[in-house]
C-alpha cells in the first residue's frame, strides 16, 4: 500500500492528493501531526534519503531552529529535531513500499508511478 506523509494544512501535501487521486492511484494519508511519527520509521528514512533530503531547509520549522541546531545538522541531530518537530519534514514523502521520495513533482512523480505498476 502507498503512503503519503504529510499534514493536511500544507498546500503542497494538497496538490499531491488531489494528483494520486486524479490518477487512481490508492493511497493511505499519514498525517504527521494527528498520526505522528515513531523513532524507526525517522531512522529509516534517515539511513535511505539523508537528513539533507529528508529536511525542509525552507520551512519556518527550520528557521525556527537554533542557528547552531542549523549548522550543525547531521542525521542524528535530525532524527532528534524531527521527532520534536514533524514539520521539518520534507512534504509530502510518499512511501511506495520500495522506496520513498520526498516532495511534490508532476513529471517526477508522472516518471515514478510509469516506472513501477503499482
């Protein structure tokens, strides 16, 4: 089953159902904030994508940050801030049982679900 991870808010997150859902592709909505996040599931998206992928360097959850947190990032640190704060994820991440993907793009996502029968 795919997931999305996201929260329901967050305009992007939108975009991107309102794209799964045009192309009949089902999907479980995981909204970070209602449904959180555990520590392996964050670990786990750490060890495949890295921090650098896995982090909205341009939320306002990362600007909210310490400027020491922010300089000093690395995958651990993020499993903390992220475990704390859910929003410094990346959004949406769509788990597609194989591999995950960080992020909303048409022609990407167009090329994901045309590489893999689903």
């Amino acid at each position: 089953m795919i997931t999305l991870y996201g929260i329901s808010n967050c305009d992007t997150v939108k975009k991107a159902r309102r794209w799964l859902e045009l192309h009949d592709v089902e999907y479980r909505f995981h909204d970070l904030r209602e449904d959180g996040i555990n520590k392996a599931q964050v670990r786990a998206w750490l060890d495949e994508l890295g921090w650098e992928t896995l982090v909205n360097k341009r939320s306002t959850s990362w600007k909210a940050l310490p400027a020491a947190a922010r300089e000093t990032m690395d995958d651990n640190a993020a499993l903390t801030a992220i475990l704390e704060h859910p929003t410094l994820i990346k959004r949406p991440l769509l788990d597609v049982g194989h591999e995950r993907h960080c992020g909303f793009s048409e022609k990407t996502w167009a090329a994901l679900f045309q590489r893999h029968t689903l």
